[in-house]
C-alpha cells in the first residue's frame, strides 16, 4: 500500500488538532491537541520510514516521543502552577502578563 | 491494509470528538482511543518498537499524567463556550480548513515514489536497526534527550514546588486538636461514621441510618453533600430499619402521634 493515505490522515489529525488549539479554552484541552499534532506528526515519519525503505524516520518519530513526554511533565507543571494561584484552567484567564 | 480503512474513520471521529467534547474527561478518553489507533497504524507500517513506545509511553504515561491533572484541577471545570474575542471560533475554523484543504491537496498533488518497504532494514530485528542508528548517527541527538529529560524533570519539580508556610501538623498536634475540640464542643473524638450502615447499600455516597431512621449526615463525605450527590435511603428502608432496630410495634407515624 502506497504512503500517501497514511499521509492525508496524518494532515487530517494535524489540522484537527490545529484547530483545537485555537479553539479550546481549556489549557489541559489545549495541550491535548498539541499532543495530537505530535502524533500525527510521527504517523508522517513513520509512513516516510517505510517508504524510503530506512529507519531514520522511526528514530525521528522515537524523538519526538521523548520531547513530547519532556514537554508535558513541564506544561502539566504549568498549568498546575497557574491553576493553584488563579483557581482556573482557562487560557483566558492568564492575561495578567499583558498588563 | 484493512486495519487503515478500519482505523482511519475512527480516529478522524475522535479527533473530531477532542474538538467538541465539553468535558476534558471525555477528550482525554477520545485522544487515548486516536493515539491506541496510531499504535496499530505502526504495527502495520513494521514499526513494533514504536508500536510498544507509543502504548507504553503516550496511552500510558502522558495520557495517565493528564488524566492525573485533570482530577487534581477538578473533573468538574468544564470549557466555558463564551467566545473572549469575537468571530474568533470561526476564523480559527476556516484558517484550520484552509491548512487542511493546503496539505491534503499537496500531499495529493506529489508522488511518494513505490514503497521500498522495512523488510531489509528490518532484517536484524527492527528493535536493533534502531539501537544501531540511535548508538551510531543519532548518539549526539541521544545523549541530549538525557539532558532535556533531566531539565524537564528538575522543572517539573521547581515548579511543582511550594514552599511550607505553616508548620506540618504531627499525630500528636491533631490527637491534642481533637481532645481540645471535645472539651470545649463535646465533638466525638472517635473516628466518623462509617457510611451505608443500617442502609441498604454500603456505596460511600449512601449515609448511614441513626436508628429512627434519619440519615448520618457526618457518614458521608462533605464533597457529596455539596454536589448534591448523596443517595437517601427510601422510606421502605427507613421503616424496615425502625421495625427490626427500633421498638418493634413504634412506626414513625405512631411515634408522632405519642408526642
């Protein structure tokens, strides 16, 4: 089976959770659909593995795993961080640093 | 390549479900079934390593990590559907339909070229194809990993971190808290009610019964009183429970009338 199908539902995926990012106003929601666009992502780089017939793109998509797995322990932290001083979750909310 | 056709439409569906899902419960449950589904598209596509990684690591770790928040935030801090900039719900929903339609057509317009397939990169064992590139060409990307999970680690723990502003109360502060309570409330000094007792279930949100059949209101855990949340006994209940605890010929109504 050729790659492109694969790679239309990668870009499916990555827009849907595009657009949930812009969307959502729930942080945690919000880091939901950057997890889903790092997925598709990686279904992109696997799909490229397989059809070059190499690994590279499996290591690749094994980094972005770790990064992924880095950068949620770190936002969670955030958010919870933001949720203990403004009893909130909503992106709205943290607008303090505008004024 | 059955399992894409079948996988696809499933995972569009969920994603989709992320977008419109009011609670963050449920799109936390639809963003594990896209990811469970991705696992299966790498198998597929001989990826087992990342097959493994993806369950162990993204449905079972980060996702867990997530839900995690979500319970320490509160299940009940659903999205508010007011829009903060105007228009901006729309705009964002074409711009999202104008990159999608973009990469669909371009993706569309290219050719990816005959697949070469894994089999003979493959032909060690997929799990030893990628130690030798990640201890060979990628050692360099590796070895920084370390140091990112290390940073990502110490940060999570700063940030986590909060300082201690009163002292932490021992044993023997809450047992002295309690006796004090006692001498100058009269508060019962033993452990609470347990709940469900004399009542028909033992769920932690039925209360239990006193013995004229009203409900211990300290049995049950204040979150349910103020969900309101909390399962009263029926009035069956109540009168079997007076009939076999209470004076045996007394109802309620009867007790009434005595006063």
């Amino acid at each position: 089976m050729s790659g492109t199908p694969f790679v239309v539902l990668s870009a499916i995926l990555f827009t849907i959770g595009c657009v949930g990012v812009l969307t959502r106003r729930n942080a945690i929601v919000v880091f939901m659909c950057i997890e889903l666009m790092l997925n598709a992502s990686n279904l992109a780089l696997v799909t490229f593995a397989r059809v070059d017939g190499n690994l590279d793109g499996q290591v690749a998509a094994f980094f972005v795993m770790v990064v992924a797995a880095a950068e949620v322990v770190v936002g969670l932290a955030i958010i919870m961080t933001i949720f203990r001083t403004r009893r909130s979750a909503s992106v709205d909310e943290a607008s303090l640093l505008k004024y | 390549m059955v399992a894409f056709w079948i996988l696809s439409p499933i995972m569009v569906a969920a994603a989709l479900g992320l977008l419109f899902a009011r609670k963050a419960v449920h799109a936390a449950l639809l963003l594990a079934v896209v990811m469970i589904c991705l696992s299966v598209l790498y198998l597929v596509q001989n990826a087992p390593f990342l097959f493994v990684v993806q369950i162990i690591v993204y449905t079972g770790a980060i996702l867990m990590l997530f839900l995690f928040v979500l319970m320490l935030v509160g299940v009940d801090a659903s999205d508010s559907v007011v829009e903060t900039i105007r228009g901006q719900r729309l705009m964002a929903t074409v711009a999202g339909l104008a990159l999608g339609l973009l990469l669909v057509l371009g993706i569309g317009q290219v050719s990816l070229g005959a697949v070469t397939g894994l089999s003979q990169a493959n032909a060690d064992g997929n799990v030893q194809g990628l130690a030798q590139l990640l201890f060979s060409r990628y050692v360099f990307a590796f070895e920084a990993t370390s140091a990112l999970l290390i940073t990502a680690a110490i940060g999570a723990m700063v940030l986590a971190h909060r300082e201690r502003l009163t002292p932490k109360l021992t044993q023997a502060d809450r047992a002295a808290q309690r006796m004090r309570a006692y001498a100058e409330h009269g508060t019962h000094p033993g452990p609470l009610p347990s709940p469900g007792v004399y009542a028909r279930h033992n769920a932690v949100d039925t209360p239990a019964l006193l013995p004229d059949g009203s409900p211990a209101e300290t049995s049950v855990s204040r979150m349910f009183t103020v969900r309101g949340t909390i399962r009263p006994a029926s009035a069956s209940d109540v009168r079997m429970l007076t009939a076999s605890v209470g004076d045996a010929a007394t109802t309620d109504q009867e007790r009434q009338g005595e006063r």
